[in-house]
C-alpha cells in the first residue's frame, strides 16, 4: 500500500503556487496548496526552497497519518475475519464432549464450568490418557478467552536446547542463518497456553516461563525488548509434581504459580460406570468413521471391558473400539471373540484382586465360550479339530455351540 506522491510548483512573477497532492491506495487522501500573489519584492529561491520542504515534509507527515488509518482498518478488517474464521472452526472441530456421569466425573464436570469463569491458572493430573487435554480445552473453549488461541504444546516433545526459543520466540540472526519466530506465549496472546507435562521441563526454562507469569511480558531470544502477552496457563501433568520439588526437579515457586486451582482426573479403573458409556460413545463415533454398522455390544463382552485395568485409560478403550469396529464385520454383535487377546487373559489369568464373584455357572459359560472361539479361529472354523482339541464329541461341541449361541456361520 504504497501512495505515489505528487509534486509540482509554479512560479512567475506576480504569482508563487505550491501544492503537493497525496493518494494512498489509488485514491486522493488529501494535500497542500500554497499560493501567493506577489506584491512587492518577489520571493528568492531561498524562500521557495523553504516552501516546497515545508510543504513536502507536512505532506509526509499527512501520508503517513492517511497510511496509518488504513493499516488499522485492514488490521480491524483482519481481526473481524480472523474471529469469524475461528468460530467456524470451532463449529466444525469433532466435539470435545466429555463423557462420564460417575461421581468423579461430575466432579470434574463442575469444576470446568466453574474454572472457565475464572482466569486463574489451572493444573490438572491424571494418568496418561485420561482425558487432561480434552479438560484444558473445555476450561478454554467455556471462558471469555473462547475466541482467542488455545496454543498446546508439550514439554516433553521439545528439546531441552530449544524450549527458550519455543516459548518466547526468537529474533532473525540471534543464530546464524536463524529467522525470526513469535513464541507459544506470543501465539496464545488473549487465550490459552495449555502446557503439556511441565513436570518434563528443564530448571532453567523454569525460571524464564515464572518471570513471564509474574511480569506478563516475553522477550524474545536475541532481543532486550520486553513484549506484553495477556495469557491464561493452563498445564498438566501425570507425576506427582511435590514428590518432583522434594527432588529438586519442580520449582516450588513455579508450582504455586500453576497450581492455583487443581482438577484431578482420576484413572479408568476407578471409575468403573464410565466404561460402558465410553465404549458405546466411542462405538458409534468409529461406526461413522469407518463407515460400518454394528449391532452394539454383547452383555459379556461389556462386563469383561468394564473388569479390565486400562493401564493407557479412555485412550486405550478407544483405540480397544477402533479397532474392534475395523475387524468387525457389518450386523455384527461385538462379543468376547472380538476384545484383544490381552483383555480376555488380564480376566483369566486375573490375581485375586481382579477375580469377580458371581454365578460360577456364568463365568464356566463365559470360559467355555472363549476357548471354543479361539479354538474355532485357530482351526479356521474346522469343527472337527475344534472337537478333538478341546475333547469333546463333534455332537457335543454342537450342542455345547448352540447352547452358548455362537454363530455357526463361516464354519465346516
Ligand atoms: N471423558 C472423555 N470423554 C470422551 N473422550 C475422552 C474422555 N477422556 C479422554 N478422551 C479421549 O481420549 C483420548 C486421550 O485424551 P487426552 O489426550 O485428553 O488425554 P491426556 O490425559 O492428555 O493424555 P496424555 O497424558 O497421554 O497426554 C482423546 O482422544 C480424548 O478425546
Ligand atoms: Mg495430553
């Protein structure tokens, strides 16, 4: 948006014209106009060139103003867009619903609703994979700050070299050949830093990112300017970040800082009512993803995911559902025959303290069921191996089939 200026001056005897005309954007943005009958001694040269400096700087001076008007108005204009651009996405992002009605979970529930009003730093912990990401971005997504960035990044993905220049930027040749680059907290400006396993960052970043907390300002590597940035933190971890201070790992400080307000996700096997509204939620999500039609959940099948441990948490139930749902044929049932191999033994091999006590006729049933459908998968479907591995009659591993009610279909 560069204007093209023009300069002319007319002089004669008995009359002395200067104007200059400024256009910003192909477009006459105003200018200045002196001129002068001469009456008496003429103007010198000295005169005229005192003019036309005059004239030309405040011409400058108006060019600029008109150029710095435009500028706020594209930048208005952009922001405007920007907005708008950011609501649409949102509108169309997959839904961060968080599912889970058990006590823990509505406690969880209450706490977002009730953080997002505030603009204090939150932490949560949680074991891997239970949902502390999708936690951060409920707290951002309900706060005023919803249409400003949610920037998330995780300390343990960033070298301990570059975590400085990540965070607070970098200026061009603070390095050779280096470009300049805005930082996370630059990035997150007006919104939300969700920063990942803080407990992962090194001491000494420690320190830089609590000086930004306290003073809200950045300065980028390579520069003394300080920046203002207007960010909510928002971090998480899975260690036991007081355990890390007595270590000497955690800055206390730092922790007080963070740690204003706490949400603690509690893992999957302690909340044992979630996992059958998780599976059914994550069953029907991979259904459209996949493009296939189940027939839901056999009660078996529910009970034994509902008895496993899920060391990786809702994580590992929805990649346990995604990858039921791509094995699975369409009109299927899920059952047992379907769940990976390790939570059926997890269930088998299970110690005491996983043994359920119910109907011993059941779990002989459920037992049963099992081995004839591995035997039957190994056997490729061969009813006669079937029987003589397990030791039965062909007769009697018909009945025992049609009395457990698996299907016949695919088999010899
Ligand atoms: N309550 C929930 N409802 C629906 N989906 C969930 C829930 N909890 C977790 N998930 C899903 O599980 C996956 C893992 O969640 P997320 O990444 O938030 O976990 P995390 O605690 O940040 O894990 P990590 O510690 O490994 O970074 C995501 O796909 C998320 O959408
Ligand atoms: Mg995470």
């Amino acid at each position: 948006m560069l204007s093209e200026l023009v300069t002319s001056a007319n002089f004669n005897d008995s009359t002395f014209t200067l104007w200059q005309v400024i256009t910003v954007c192909d477009q006459v943005a105003g200018g200045f106009y002196f001129g002068k009958k001469i009456i008496g001694e003429p103007y010198s040269r000295e005169d005229e060139d005192l003019l036309r400096t005059t004239i030309s700087s405040a011409a400058h001076v108006l060019e600029n103003l008109q150029l710095y008007s435009e500028l706020e108005h594209a930048r208005e204009r952009l922001a405007a867009e920007n907005l708008t651009l950011r609501q649409q996405v949102r509108k169309e992002m997959p839904s961060y619903e968080i599912i889970g009605a058990s006590i823990a979970m509505q406690k969880v529930h209450e706490n977002i609703e009730n953080f997002a009003k505030s603009d204090a730093a939150v932490l949560i912990r949680g074991e891997t994979g239970t949902g502390k990401e999708l936690v951060a971005r409920a707290i951002h997504y309900q706060s005023p700050r919803a249409d400003s960035p949610f920037v998330a990044i995780n300390c343990t993905a960033i070298p301990e070299s570059l975590v400085e220049s990540e965070f607070f930027g970098i200026e061009s040749g603070a390095a050779t050949g280096v470009k300049q680059r805005i930082g996370y907290f630059e990035q997150a400006h007006g919104g939300t830093l969700f920063i990942d396993e803080i407990g992962d960052m090194p001491l000494s970043s420690q320190a830089k990112v609590l000086r930004t907390l306290q003073e809200h300002t950045v300065r980028r590597v390579g520069s003394l300017k300080e920046i203002h940035v207007d960010v909510r933190i928002v971090a998480a971890t899975h260690q036991d970040l007081k355990n890390e201070i007595k270590a000497g790992n955690f800055r206390e400080d730092l922790y007080y800082r963070i740690g204003v307000l706490e949400i603690h996700i509690p893992p999957l096997r302690q909340r044992h009512s979630d996992i059958a509204v998780l599976a059914t939620h994550f069953l029907s999500e991979k259904e459209k993803k996949i493009g296939r039609v189940l027939q839901g959940f056999h009660p078996d099948a529910l009970k034994l995911l509902q008895r496993y441990d899920w060391p990786g948490n809702v994580r590992e139930l929805e990649n346990e559902i995604e990858r039921i749902v791509t094995l699975a044929d369409d009109g299927e049932s899920i059952d047992e025959g379907h769940l990976s191999p390790h939570i059926m033994d997890e269930y088998s091999s299970g110690s005491d303290e996983t043994l359920f006590l119910e109907n011993i006729r059941d779990a002989v049933d459920r037992l049963e069921k099992r081995m004839i459908l591995k035997a039957l998968a190994e056997c490729k479907g061969n009813k006669s191996q079937v029987a003589r591995i397990l030791g039965l009659s062909r007769l009697g591993l018909q009945k025992k089939m049609k009395r457990l009610n698996l299907a016949e279909k695919g088999m010899q």
